[in-house]
C-alpha cells in the first residue's frame, strides 16, 4: 500500500511511538503474564474506541490475537470505526488487512484477527472509503487465492465476503479496479470458491477453507443481482462427485462428537448472528409522497397532548420508506447458543434460504396446490437418506430445517421420512437428549398434518415408536411427562398405522421397578383404541392392574387404567363384576379412607358408567360428611356419569332429597359450578322436584353475586327453566330480565342474545313495541330499559326485506370498489402528530399483531370455539387425569401457530436449587404480566375501536350502504349512549303511530304498560320518565290517566314543565274527554282535581302569579289561600305557614293534599325538622305514626317522604349521630 500525502510522521516521532509499543507489549503482553490472563490488557479493552494512533492499534491488535478476551470485540470495533476521521478509518484497515496477510505471524492468530475485527470494523467505516479501500485490495485478494497457501486463500474468502455486504463487484466504480476488470474479478472469484470443494483434502484447515469459500459464494450469489438465478443457488446445495456428496462433507467436520444432553447447567440462550446477505424483500410502497396532518411544532409530539388538529399538509417518510432502510441491512439471524450452530455456514445457509424466498427465486406452496419439492432441496433429503453420509453432516442438516422450520414445515411429506429415519438410526445419540426431543417434536406435527403414511414410512414409524418407548423411563418424572406428551402426539397421529411395541411395553409393565411408566405407556396405547398387550396377555394385564390397586402410588394410575380398560373393551360384563367387586373390597377394608373415592373417581374419567345405583347413593348420603375438595370431587363424578346418561335418575330417588339450594351457597367456587352443571344437566326432572323451590329461590337471592361467572350460571340455568314452561317461568323471566344489566360484558351479551332470538317475543314491531314496553319493564333495569328496548326493537328489522336495501339508490360515480381491510390499534390514536416516532408505533403495532394471533379474533361470524366463560366452567367441573387426557383428541400444542419461532419444546436443569429459581422467576414475571395485561386491557377498553360493518374503497367513496350494515352499529350505539336511545326510541314511537293511526288496541297496551312503570318505579329514571311523559303528550286525546299519576310521575322525575303541558292538553279537551271514573263522596270532581295538579307543578316551577290565578278564578280557593301563596313567593313562610294551618283547619277535605304539601313545605323551608314529624302525626288517624303511613297509599306517597326526610335531618343536626362522627369519621381521619 503506498503512502498518502499528509501522513507522513517525523523519524524522531516514529521512533518514539516505537518505543511506546515495545513497552506496552512487555508490561502487558509478555509471556510471563499469560498465565495469569492478561488481565491489566483484559481491562484497557474498553480504551480501543479512543485509540487515534496505528501503533497503539496494533498494540491492541496483537492483544486481541493471543488472548481470549471475556467481553465483545465487536461493539468495540464498530464504536472505533465510527469514532475516527476518514483518513485514519483508510489507514486503519490497510494496517489490520497487512496483519492478517502476513504470513509470519500463526494462522489462528490471523484468523481470529480476521473473523473478530474485520467484520464490526469494515461495516462500520464509511461507504466511499470502504469502497476507495476494497477497489485497492481486489487485485491483491485474487493473488492471494491463486496462492497455494490454504491460510492465505481463507483470508482472502472471509475479506470477499465481507466486501460484497456492502458493496457488488459488478456496479461502475470509478477510478477502474487496478489490473483487472470488474467482471473478469467476479469470474475468477467465483472459480476459485467453487474450486475449492474438489479438493479432497480432509484436515481441518481445508475444511475451513471450503467454508469460507461456502460462505464467500452465498454472499455473492445473494448480493450481486447477476448471479441471482436458481442454478447458482443450487450449486449451494448439490454438490456431488461420482454419485457421492462432496459438499456437505466438506463443510463438517466428521471427527467431533456432539453431545446433546438431556439436563443443562444453565437454559441456552439465543445470540442474533449478522450474515453478509443483505435483506432484499419486495419494496411495494407507492410512488405518490404521503403525507400527514400536521406541520407546526406546537402540534408534534414535542407537546403535552394534542387537541387541535391542523390539516394543512406536510411531507412525511411514509412506513415503507422506514422499511426499506431497514431492508438495506444485512440479514441477522438469531439461533439458540449449542454447539451445532456456532457453525461457520449455519447462519449463512439460513440466510441463503431466507434470501431464496424473500427474493421470490422459489415461492412457498400454497394451501390448495400441489407440493413439489425444488430441486435445491432435494440436495439435503438426498444427503440424509443416503447411508454413505457420516452422522456429523446428518446432525447439521436436521439441525438446519430445525432452524427454518417455518420454510420446511411446507414441504413436511418429503422430510418426515428422512427425519424418522434419523432418530432410528440414533444418529443423535442413543437417549432421547434435548436434540432428540426437538426432532421428534417436529415429526409428531407433521405426523399430525399428513393423514397417509406409505408402506416405508409405516415401517420407521413402528420402528420410531419402538424407540421412543424403549427410552422413555427417566429420573426425572418432568422429563417423563415431556417424553410422554410427544408419545401422546405420535400415537394419536399414527394409530391407524403403527404396530404396538408390545414387547417394550410388557417389560416395562411388569417390572415393579418401572410399572408407573408401563402403566403410562399402556394408557396412551389403550387411550387411541390399540391393544397395549401381546397376543393372548389380556387376562394377565388386567389382573395386574386390579392386584396393584393395592399400592398407594400406583392405586391413581391404575384406576385410570382400569376405566381406559372397560371403555376399551365396551363394558364387557365379567371385567366390570371384577371391579364392582375389588371396589366393595376396599371399602370394606377401609371404609373411612379415601381410597374408595380414589379409585372410583379415576375410574369414572375415562369410564363413567362404572357408577351404578350403589355408588351413587353412597356419594350422595357422604355429600355433607365429607371435605369440601371431596365433596367438589363426587359431584364432578356424579356430574360425569349424568353426561353420559340420565338413566341413574329412574333408577334411585336420592336426587330428590339432595338440598342443592344449599350447595349453591357454598363459600367453595368449585362445589356451585359444579352443582350449576348438574342441575342444568337435568334440569327437567329436577324442576319437578318438591326442593327445587329452595334452588330458583337461591337464584333469585344470588343474583348480586360477586363472581361473573356464577351469575353466568345462574342465567345458564334461567334459559333452561324458561324453555320448559313450567310453574318457574316468571322467576325465570325475572333473572333473565335482571341479567339485562348485568355489569360483565359476556354475561349482559349472553342474556340480550336470549331475549333478541326469543320466540315469545312478537316478530313485527308494531306488536313488539307494547310487548317489550310492558313485560321486559322491572325497577332493577331501569336505568338500561330505554336501551334494551331500542337494541330488541331494531332487532326485529333485520329480518324484514328492506333489511337489504340500499340507503342511497345511485352511486356518487361509476366505479370499482374493492374491501378495504380497516386495522385498528388502540395504542395507535395519534400517529399524525407523532410523526418523529412513526416508525417506533408502526414496529410495537406489528409486534402486538404477532402476539395477539390465536388469542380474540374479532369478527361477526360464528365460530366454533369456547368463550372464555366456558373454559372456566370445564375448567371447574373436569375430573383431573393424571395421564393428562382430555375427552376429545389429543390437541398438537405446535400447531399453534402463534408465531414462526413458537416450539413445544422444553430444556431442563440439573441443578434443583436453579429450578427453583427459575420458577420463582417464571412466577414473579408472570404475576408482572398478568397486572400489565390488567392495566393495558382497561386501557384498550377504554380507547379501542370495534368495527361492526365492511368498509369498500375506491376512486369515489362508496355510499351504497345497506340498511342491514347499519343497524349492528346503532344498536350498540343505542345500548350505550342513552341520549340517542331516547331519541330512537321516540322516533319509532312517532313511526308506528303514523302507521296504525287509531289503533285503540295498541294504545291501551302502551298506556298501560306507562301506567305500570310509572306505578312500580323506584328510580324515576329521567329519561325513561321523560320519553313516557312525551309519548302521553304526543296522545293525551287517547293515552289519558289521573291527574295525580301525571303529576307524581313528573315531579319524581324533575320535568314538572312536561306534566304541566299535558294537563293543559287534558284541560283544553276536558269537554271532549272521556267521563272520569266515578268518585267517592266528598272528592273534587275531574276539571277542578285537573287545575289544583296544574297548581302543584307551577308551585315546582316558581310560577306563583299563575298559581293564584288558578285558585282564585278556576277553583274558587278563596282570599286566604291566595294571601299564603303570595307569602311564599316572598319567602315569609313562618307567615305562609300559619296561614295554611288555619286554610286546613277550615277547609272541607277536598284539596287537602295540595294545602298538605304547602304547608309541609314551610317547615322544610324553615329548617324546623323537629315540628315537622309532629304536624305529620296530626294528620293521621292511626296512633301507630309508621303504620298509618304505610298502609294508607295517599299518606306513603305524600307523607312519608316527608317524615322521614324530617328525621334524616333532625338527627343529623341534632347530635343523634354522635357515634358516626366520634368513632367511624374519627377512625379515618387521625
């Protein structure tokens, strides 16, 4: 390399620098200080990045060549890359090239040199210079591969590689590259890469070589867009020579021997590995700028918050340009730390796959095509089946389509069998090791997606499950279980094929020392229909399972065996009397233990018609004498033998005497549900029950319960009720009314579900109206009822043909339209102004969308699935295996695909004090979730959008939308917003009534149905109130009800002015109206009763002037009740007061309520709550005061309130809640 000018260094300054180096090599280099590791160099490793001078480089360089140095190179060599200048970063890498081509220092040195500091350092410098630097060195790398020395030519692959991560030798450069042209250098390199693997050489350095030279071809292939073309990438997978494998061969070294184990220190960490292939996805993004709302810095993220949007436009980096950088990178891998993938090609290889598909050379299949296997493929399936490949070159390509099962996954039929074949040929060992395990965890989901096995395949099979069983008895029962879950998938996958190793299993069976895992073993075979014994050894099986029932460890097992036994063989009589009998044994023995319940309950799993008359009695009479996890445990088996036949009910009358009230009560979670899930079993017969009274009582009380899940189950039982018809229908009604409002979302979405497909309720709306108004209607839900009704009334119009119609006929244009695919995310609001962390919202969004896969998909089309209340009852009400089955098929945990990465795979520690902690960690770190998925789900709560209808996108907006699409998102709005429900539901009202017109039926429905709301209520709901008081002045000409009724409704509710407008309606058709119902003597008659309500709801609007008017021209009141109200308009109610005392003592009775509240009124005004109670006892006839206020209904309408308001505030400004204020407000506030 020559000099440049201005580098130059004085002969005195070189020669003191020289003599800095030699002293810093003895003090911290020598070989005197190797034995104690350098330590004083270990710790100036992190002063690399502030080194400025080449001889203190090279001080650091030989440093790092002959120690093994514990922290990173790289971080330190990419931070002093990007440290110095443009000229020190150019002599730089022409000093650290010169070291690692000089032939007298060692190759490892060299090496080490090279692979550690080259790669972070030359990636890192800046562009022009590295490419200045690369064009320097080309002439000089391809001498160096036309050199002999092996060394030599692996420097030269691993600088080659390197050079075209950044840079491709087929671009123009300028000034030319020295001695040779551009493509001329690519032909030579490549010539000499694919060279090198005819060598047939085996030491360990042409091994090196032939990697590197691998790795230098990927790079090339995968960089430079004139040799992307299949059949290079196929030279990098198919390599043969006289029929034999020279590739693969070549890359592994066949002396080493793997150790997989099956117990680990410490769990193995996963480690991101850069490979020289740059990422080339598809850049789709469009040609037009994006852009965003906002452009002034006081609305960017740099504010508080936004709350004011500019929409003047501004340019913006769209989300694809952040991705298209990010494609510039090159690829990084990430594999597990193992001794397999510290490989030098594993990572490229995988960066090659990768690169095959991202770069649309070979395409995955789809779901409905053909598989056809590429040809690059068929290298590795070739040199896998191929008996000649030593077991190392095996490994490492099972261990490759481990690391990309994602891309082999779609071509599982051309790999199982070379992967069956590996683990029978025990090419990993000959345990089942941690490797073992990840390779059959592979094969037993590909056994679960293909359904036929050839004859070959049903042969390693056989043999692959012969294996597995003969090594699943381990120490470790975790390890056994883990090996047991895999058995479990193979067996399920391949019952219909495999020969039973019968053989295996005896031995295990037998042998007391491994009986618990023969058992096991037998119960997975008996588990999928096959026969676990060898030919004629039924009898022997079966009677060694009933004479261990003996021993308490096995007694579990064998009980679970025993069911899987009668369920295999279809209740054969004499099998079943063997058992009946051994189970009377052991209470017989022992008739207070549990061993009795033990055996019957593991029985009853997997065979529950093993409970017959007798031992159904015997669980029901100990129901109250036993624990409360015994007693969850009968009823679940009682429950488990009811799902398979109600029968036992006509067989025993116990049932009738058990007080299932009282197991609803229970404080145990897992008793109620479980009674839940009985009863609604049987709930038929049971209705019939004298008890049953005590059970829809207990439900009517629970009503309130704190668990969403009993109230759940309590509605479960309500819809079943109602369906029957019975004497419990209106109780059923009323729970189901209440669970109307009830506060969890499932529960409320459950029971509008019931009432929106009832078949009780009128199809039309004009029935449906009076129907809903007056049978839907209690007190509880009255806060919701405007809603309910709103959501069940648009309920009705999706099954009418102008359901389908189109709310606007023609189109704005004529246009094609395709379905835009609307993505929500509640973390992402605000993007437009956050436009300096677009990119960060765009990436958390897309992990949030990988993670939330297989969790709530959000559609509006059924599913089959269960809710999540559903799993909690199953969950509950199971009897719980030891064996781990379920009642349905064995669920492949790996075919959940949550994610590409996602295996069923476990690693185990050895050290039990690190399994532990390990636990405790897992623990501590999922209560941390748990509590940040609480507060993120409140907030998505809160902030998420749910889209209810399909959305099309085009050149114009599309506003032919259908009716139907409508009506889901105004009928949550309306269950939600109870503004717009009174205004739909006024509108509908209006609707029908220009409709029907005069139909006097539907109106006295609907008058009587207000009439009884307005009767029954005890919340006055303002709005409920408000849209009745507005139906009856939009028909005060039909809809007609005592005076008295309008006002009390009215003033509960606070519109006083709306009951006075109806009353004015009633008095402008008094003439007209209807004669009012016949009055007992002594009562005003209707007009006069019409005017003094009119009063008392002008007297709640201050409207005094019209007040005296009514009394003096309408009524006739007299001078002094007009002098009282002129008293109280003035606020001198002690004057008002005295006058209405003596206006009462004088009148005749007849507006004695009006004179009544008035006078009351005073005291109120006056603060006087101590006479007050004492005017109210005046008024009554009974000497009993709280019995005459609550018998008479005009004195606990009108006087009762009043007393007892007078009590509430006399005692608390008169010292009777010196308790409340000395102890309880004294205990809270110190």
């Amino acid at each position: 390399m020559q000099d440049r000018p201005g580098t130059r260094l004085s002969t005195s300054t070189i020669s003191d620098m020289e003599t800095l180096y030699t002293i810093l090599k003895y003090s911290f280099l020598s070989e005197s200080l190797k034995e104690g590791g350098y330590i004083d160099f270990i710790r100036m490793l992190p002063l690399i990045p502030s080194v400025k001078s080449k001889l203190l480089l090279r001080f650091f360089l030989d440093g790092i060549m002959v120690i093994d140095a514990p922290a990173e190179i790289a971080p330190l060599a990419s931070k002093l890359a990007k440290n110095i200048t443009v000229e020190l970063q150019y002599d730089f890498m022409s000093q650290i090239y010169t070291i690692c081509q000089d032939s007298s220092i060692g190759f490892e040195k060299r090496y080490k040199l090279t692979k550690e500091v080259i790669p972070p350092f030359f990636g890192n410098v800046s562009l022009p210079v590295f490419r200045r630097f690369h064009i320097d060195i080309i002439p000089d790398l391809i001498k160096m591969l036309d050199d002999s020395k092996v060394e030599q030519r692996i420097i030269a692959f691993i600088i080659i590689e390197i050079l075209v991560t950044r840079m491709t030798l087929d671009e123009k450069v300028d000034p030319a590259i020295k001695g040779c042209q551009v493509s001329d250098a690519l032909k030579k390199i490549m010539k000499h890469a694919l060279g090198v693997f005819n060598v047939t050489a085996s030491s360990e350095t042409i091994r090196l070589l032939k990697c590197h030279a691998y790795n230098a071809t990927a790079s090339l292939i995968s960089n430079i867009d004139a040799l992307k073309k299949i059949e290079f990438y196929e030279k990098c997978f198919i390599r043969q020579q006289q029929g034999k494998d020279i590739l693969w061969t070549g890359l592994v070294d066949v002396t080493k021997s793997f150790n997989f184990p099956v117990l680990f220190d410490s769990i193995p960490q996963r480690r991101k590995v850069i490979v020289s292939i740059r990422s080339r996805k598809e850049d789709n993004r469009p040609n037009s700028l994006q852009y965003i709302e906002s452009q002034r810095l006081f609305n960017s993220s740099l504010v508080e918050d936004v709350s004011n949007f500019d929409f003047s436009n501004a340019l913006l980096r769209s989300n694809e340009d952040a991705e298209s950088a990010q494609n510039r990178q090159p690829t990084v891998v990430t594999l597990d730390v193992v001794d397999i993938n510290n490989h030098e090609c594993m990572a490229v290889i995988i960066g090659l796959i990768q690169d095959i598909y991202d770069s649309g050379i070979s395409e995955l299949p789809r779901e409905d095509e053909a598989v056809v296997l590429p040809r690059w493929m068929e290298g590795i399936r070739s040199t896998l089946t191929d008996n000649r490949v030593h077991r190392n070159v095996k490994v490492f390509l099972v261990k490759l389509i481990d690391n990309m099962i994602h891309i082999f996954d779609h071509y599982s039929k051309w790999f199982l069998l070379p992967l069956m074949q590996f683990v029978v040929d025990q090419c990993a060992g000959n345990t089942i090791n941690y490797f073992v395990a990840d390779v059959l965890v592979i094969i037993s989901k590909w056994a679960s997606e293909l359904k036929d096995l050839d004859d070959q395949q049903q042969l390693v099979a056989s043999q692959l499950l012969k294996f597995v069983t003969s090594n699943i008895n381990t120490e470790r029962e975790d390890i056994m279980k883990y090996h047991l879950d895999i058995l479990k998938l193979l067996v399920e996958s391949w019952r219909n094929f495999i020969v039973v190793p019968t053989d295996v299993i005896s031995q295990l069976f037998y042998d007391e020392n491994t009986c618990a895992t023969g058992i096991q073993v037998a119960t997975v075979v008996l588990a999928n229909g096959l026969e676990p014994w060898a030919t004629n050894e039924e009898n022997r099986f079966f009677e060694t399972l009933l004479r261990r029932f003996g021993s308490s460890k096995l007694l579990r097992l064998c009980s679970e065996a025993i069911g899987l036994f009668l369920q295999f063989k279809k209740n054969n009589s004499d099998y079943l009397g063997k058992v009946h009998n051994k189970l009377s044994e052991i209470i017989r023995k022992n008739p207070k233990g549990d061993e009795y319940y033990a055996c019957l309950e593991g029985i009853a799993i997997h065979f529950p018609l093993i409970l017959d008359a007798n031992h159904t009695i015997r669980l029901i009479n100990k129901l109250n004498q036993v624990s409360d996890a015994r007693r969850a445990s009968n009823l679940k088996i009682i429950h488990k033998r009811l799902e398979k036949s109600l029968d036992i009910l006509n067989e025993i009358s116990d049932f009738k005497i058990v007080s299932w009230n009282h197991l609803l009560e229970e404080s145990h979670l897992e008793i109620q549900i479980v009674t839940f899930e009985i009863i609604k079993k049987c709930i038929e017969p049971f209705s019939s029950y004298e008890l049953f009274d005590g059970v829809v009582t207990a439900l009517l009380k629970n009503l309130n319960n704190s668990n969403a899940l009993y109230r759940s189950c309590i509605y479960d039982v309500a819809i079943l009720l109602y369906g029957l018809k019975n004497k419990y229908f209106d109780q059923s009604k009323e729970i189901l009314i209440y669970g109307l409002v009830d506060p969890d979302d499932n529960n409320h979405e459950k029971v509008l579900k019931f009432w929106e497909g009832n078949a009780d309720i009128p199809k039309d709306v004009i029935n449906r109206f009076p129907f809903l108004l007056s049978k839907i209607y209690k007190p509880k839900v009255e806060h919701q009822f405007l809603g309910i009704l709103s959501y069940l009334l648009l309920s009705s119009l999706a099954t009418s043909e102008s359901c389908d119609s189109l709310l606007f006929k023609d189109p704005l244009e004529r246009c094609d339209f395709e379905d835009y695919k609307l993505r929500t995310n509640w973390r992402l609001q605000h993007r437009s102004v956050v436009p300096m962390f677009a990119e960060t919202l765009q990436t958390a969004y897309e992990n949030s969308m990988d993670q939330s896969l297989n969790r709530i998909r959000e559609t509006q089309e059924h599913t089959f699935t269960q809710s999540v209340q559903e799993q909690q009852v199953m969950g509950l009400v199971s009897l719980e295996s030891s064996l781990s089955f379920s009642d349905g098929p064995i669920k492949n945990p790996n075919l959940l695909n949550l994610s590409q990465k996602y295996r069923y795979r476990k690693r185990f520690l050895q050290d039990k004090e690190k399994i532990s902690r390990s636990h405790a960690h897992y623990e501590t770190k999922k209560k941390f979730d748990k509590m940040k998925k609480m507060v993120d789900d409140a907030k998505e709560r809160e902030k998420k959008v749910t889209i209810y209808r399909k959305y099309k996108t085009g050149d114009f907006p599309d506003i032919q939308i259908k009716l139907s699409s409508m009506l889901t998102p105004l009928q949550m709005l309306v269950l939600n917003d109870v503004e717009v429900a009174n205004i739909l539901f006024s509108e509908i009202f209006k609707g029908l009534l220009s409709k029907i017109k005069d139909n006097q039926e539907f109106l006295r429905s609907v008058s009587k149905a207000i009439e009884n709301i307005f009767e029954t209520s005890t919340q006055s709901s303002r709005h409920l109130f408000g849209v009745l008081l507005d139906i009856i002045k939009l028909n005060t000409s039909s809809i007609r009800f005592e005076p008295s009724v309008v006002t009390s409704a009215s003033q509960q509710c606070g519109l006083p002015s709306v009951g006075a407008l109806i009353l004015e309606e009633y008095l402008a058709s008094v003439d007209s109206a209807p004669s009012m119902s016949k009055r007992k003597p002594g009562q005003i008659d209707g007009e006069k009763e019409l005017w003094l309500k009119l009063a008392e709801l002008y007297r709640e609007l201050e409207e005094w002037d019209i007040m005296q008017t009514i009394f003096i021209e309408k009524v006739d009141g007299g001078t002094q009740i007009k002098t009282a109200i002129q008293l109280e308009s003035e606020s001198k109610y002690r004057e008002a007061q005295d006058v209405y005392q003596q206006i009462i003592a004088d009148s005749s009775g007849d507006w004695n309520d009006f004179y009544w509240e008035s006078y009351l009124r005073c005291f109120a005004n006056l603060g006087d709550w101590e006479k007050l109670p004492e005017a109210i006892n005046l008024a009554l006839e009974d000497d009993n005061t709280w019995r005459g206020l609550w018998d008479d209904k005009r004195c606990q309408r009108k006087l009762l309130p009043w007393y007892i308001d007078a009590h509430v505030k006399k005692g608390l400004f008169s010292g009777m809640l010196v308790f409340y204020n000395t102890r309880c407000i004294s205990t809270t506030n110190p």
